[in-house]
C-alpha cells in the first residue's frame, strides 16, 4: 500500500460510474486500493487544524496506556478519523460532522431478547461511565491511544436478556443522508454494520464509549455513542449507533460484504496474518516517528486469547 495522500476527488469518478451491483460484478480486487481500504486512505500524521473548534480547555497531559505508552492528544483524535457517512478524508471528518445532530438520540436494542428496549441518552446514563484508555489499531497499520468514556457492553446486554438462541450481536449506524454525504453514494451497503459473537460482546473489555477525555465524544468521533473493541481492526469499533440486535446467525457487517477476503468477521488484531495487499506486522503510532511492532490482539492478549481457543486464526480472520 503506498503512503502517499490521495484525494478523494482521485478517486471519485469510480463511485460515480460504478454502481454498487456492478462493482460488486467486475469484483472487489479490480476496483483499486482506496475505495476498499477499511481505514480510509494513509495520510501525513495530523497537526491542529481550525476544523475542529470546539477543543476543551485544560486537558490533562498525562494519560498513559497500562504499558506506559502516552494517549494521543485530543486534536491527533478529533482531526484524524474514518467516518465514511461524511468522506473517506480522515482530515475533513471533523468539519463535515461538526453540525452532526446527536439529540434526540435512540438506541433500540432488539432481536433474540426477553425485553427489547429503545434506550435514549438519559437512559443510557445510569450504566454510568468510567474512563478506558484503549489503542486503538487501524486495519491499514496506524494506531492511537485514546482516554475513551463510557461502560462496558455487558451491562446493557444482560438488561435486555438474551435468550439461549442469541449467538451473535449486530450493531448499526445511523442511516442519514442528508446529514452524511457520504451516504449518498450508493457503492457502501449502507448502513455501517458490525457484528460480534456474543461472547465478544459480552467481554468486560468491549465498551460502548460516550465521550473522549473526560468530556462528550464528538461528532467525528461517532457521537453520541459507538462501541470500542479494542483487541480488533479500529473498523470493528461502529460508530453513532442507533440499532443492536442479537441474531442466532453471524450477521453480514459492511467491510465483510464489500470485500470479504480482505476484512474477515473477526478481524482480531493480528501481527501473523498479512491483509492480502500488506503488511500488519508494524504499525505507526499517529504522533511517533517510524514504526512500531503490532503486538498479538493489539497487546490484549492475555485478557482475549481464551475467547479463540482451539481456532485457527490464520483461517478464522
Ligand atoms: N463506524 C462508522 N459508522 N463508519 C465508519 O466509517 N470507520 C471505522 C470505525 N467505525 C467507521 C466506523 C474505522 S475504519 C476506524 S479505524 C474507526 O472507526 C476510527 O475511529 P476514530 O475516527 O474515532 O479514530
């Protein structure tokens, strides 16, 4: 994969002569490298930009991961995102969201549970929140530490009441074009999908995130509420959630259908297993000169390797 910056505008002209059926006819392979690139295309590392106004006042600088490496300052995470409802330009993210509406905001968490549930912002607080500083690993190999704000999924799960039948959790995202431009190309099956076993989702380490330093997450950031996962590919880790139903069948997720050979249903964070067009041995801490050896489930290892035991993670991507 070549580092240098794209524009979006190179690679427009694809989207608009190719419709959805017919790119998925012709194959993903053919298409190009950016257009199904799970984490966007690679970009210089991000400098404070005026795009995002509303930077918080006396940030803490001292926010460190639990193997002592320092969080990403706030202007790294907010300048610097895939959101592919806005723009596949990690820099023009964070303008294009900024008027995103997040209230009124409804979670309905529905599917194979006792009590089915539309959860809105009010609701969700009393699952409390509490700060995870996570890394976050994109598929493409760049990486940041983020101070999130939020509570584990598990807690929402279990009031809910999956039944025995319930296998798998499906996450979506808010389906909005007129407030998403990019959804109004129609080569995304939109909307963003995710999925997770429901072991997965259950893990004390997966957290539905609602802020960012200690303050509400932004727009560009999949306000009001996403999820972090942080042992798998940052693509796993859906944004501005509006639907969470559990299924008894692993549901189709939107990188997986695009181009399933490439962005596996798992996609745990995996220095071994090459993405067919690179490298995931190394990564680059956005912020840190050179690169850094990705480490086995994003260095969750010990906490997540019992969740996989007895697969092959060389097949089961
Ligand atoms: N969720 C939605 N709905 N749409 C997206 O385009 N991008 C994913 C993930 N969640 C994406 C999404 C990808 S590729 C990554 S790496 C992370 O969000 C980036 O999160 P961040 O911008 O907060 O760093």
């Amino acid at each position: 994969m070549k580092l240098e910056k794209i524009r979006p505008s190179e690679i427009t002209p694809e989207h608009v002569y190719l419709s959805r059926r017919r790119v998925l006819r012709i194959g993903a392979l053919a298409l190009g490298t950016a257009a199904l690139s799970a984490c966007g295309l690679p970009s210089p590392s991000p400098e404070p930009t005026q795009t995002n106004p509303r930077v918080p006042k006396d940030l803490p600088t001292d926010k460190r991961d639990e193997f002592g490496d320092p969080a990403n300052r706030w202007e790294e995470i907010t300048n610097y995102n895939n959101f592919y409802e806005f723009t596949m330009d990690k820099q023009e993210v964070a303008r294009l969201a900024q008027n995103f509406k997040t209230s009124p905001w409804t979670v309905t968490v529905g599917g194979l549970v006792n009590r089915p549930r539309t959860y809105d912002l009010d609701d969700l607080r009393k699952f409390g929140e509490e700060e995870r500083i996570y890394r976050l690993r994109c598929v493409e190999g760049w990486s940041m530490v983020i101070p999130w704000l939020g509570f584990p999924l598990h807690k929402l799960l279990r009031e809910v009441e999956p039944l025995s039948k319930a296998r798998y959790v499906r996450f979506e995202s808010l389906f909005d074009p007129d407030q998403m431009p990019g959804q109004r190309l129609s080569f995304y099956p939109w909307p963003y999908a995710e999925g997770l076993r429901l072991d997965e989702a259950m893990h004390d380490l997966t957290l539905l995130v609602t802020g960012l330093y200690g303050h509400p997450l932004p727009p560009q950031n999949g306000a009001p509420v996403r999820l972090a996962v942080p042992w798998k590919y940052g693509f796993k880790s859906i944004k501005s959630i509006v639907r969470i139903d559990l299924v008894e069948e692993q549901p189709a997720t939107l990188w997986n259908t695009v181009a399933p050979h490439e962005y596996g249903f798992y996609s745990n964070v995996n220095p071994n297993k090459p993405h067919p067009r690179w490298s995931q041995a190394t990564e680059r801490r956005i912020g840190e000169p050179g690169r850094r050896r990705t480490l086995m489930f994003n260095g969750y290892e010990r906490q997540v390797a019992a969740l996989y035991a007895g697969m092959d993670l060389m097949k089961n991507y």
